[in-house]
C-alpha cells in the first residue's frame, strides 16, 4: 500500500479527528537566567494551540485527503424540489397530437361529404334543379295579387280600480 495517499474513510462526523500536535505548559517553561534588572516576574500567558480538527474530504479522483477543516469547503444544503405532479404527456406534445387529430377529422369530414356527392345520380340532380327553382318562384308567384283586403280592428280597453277591491272596465271599438 502507498503511504503518499489517505486510506478511505467515509465520509462522516466519526471521522472528523482533532489535530494536536504538542500541547505547552506555561508554568513549567523556564526562561533563561539573562536578566539585567532583576528576576523576572511570574506573568501568566496565553499560549496558542492550534486545536483545528482534520477532517477527511474526496478530492477530484475521488479520493479522501486529509485538510483542515477550517480550510474545508463549507457544504450548501440542497435546495428544495418541486413536488408538483408533473403532466404525463407534456403540453406541446398534446398541442401537436390534437392538431393531428384535427386534421385527421377535417379531411374523414371532408370525405364523406365528396363520397355523398359522388354518389348522387342523374335523377337526383334534377329534382334538386327543381327544388331550387320552386323555391325562387314561389314568392314571386304570391306576390301578384290584384284585389287586395286589408282588416283593421281598433279596440280600446279602460280599466279603472278603485278603493277596497272595486273595478271599472270599459271596452271600446
């Protein structure tokens, strides 16, 4: 096995590991004994430790490597999906499908109305010639009279209502 590589480990919290590389005690440290004015007082400092955990990330061959995880990249959680129930056909696929089927029933349409004329006969033609000339001369032909009658009824009705249900009508003519 090679040692230039990390060893795979999946990726999960348990895997996240603190660095610690040497941890210094401030109390036991002894300065050196070079001082010019006096021994040197007893101050409590700060020392920095460098407690950054390392945490195991795939890199671009989808290997793990080790990489601190402040320097780590920060991982965006997924954005929400659209659970809308999509169509099963989708909607231009109808539009097309429906002008097919227009088409297909315009032109069945259109081909029974050629077959029933093709089937027309001699006999049929000419009483339809007949039927469309009585139909032009028969109001030319009512309209030629010569003594003329003309009735006109004038008829008035007057209705009056009066006080506790009492009625007045008078017909006229």
């Amino acid at each position: 096995m090679s040692t230039d590589r990390a060893p795979y480990i999946p990726s999960t919290e348990a895997t996240v590991q603190p660095y610690r590389p040497y941890e210094v005690d401030a109390a036991s440290h002894q300065a050196p004994q070079l001082w010019k004015f006096g021994p040197p007082r007893l101050v409590e400092e700060q020392v920095y430790v460098e407690n950054d955990p390392v945490v195991w990330v795939p890199d671009a061959y989808g290997q793990m490597v080790p990489m601190r995880r402040s320097a780590a990249p920060v991982m965006q959680p997924t954005p929400p999906r659209d659970l809308a129930p999509r169509p099963v056909l989708d909607p231009r696929a109808q539009c097309i499908a429906a002008s097919g089927v227009l088409a297909a029933g315009t032109g069945w349409g259109v081909g029974q109305v050629v077959s029933a004329f093709a089937g027309l006969g001699a006999g049929a033609l000419v009483w339809l010639a007949i039927g469309i000339v009585a139909w032009k001369v028969a109001p030319a032909a009512m309209s030629r009279t010569e003594n003329r009658t003309y009735v006109t009824n004038n008829n008035r009705v007057t209705n009056v209502n009066r006080g506790f249900g009492r009625s007045n009508t008078t017909f006229n003519r």
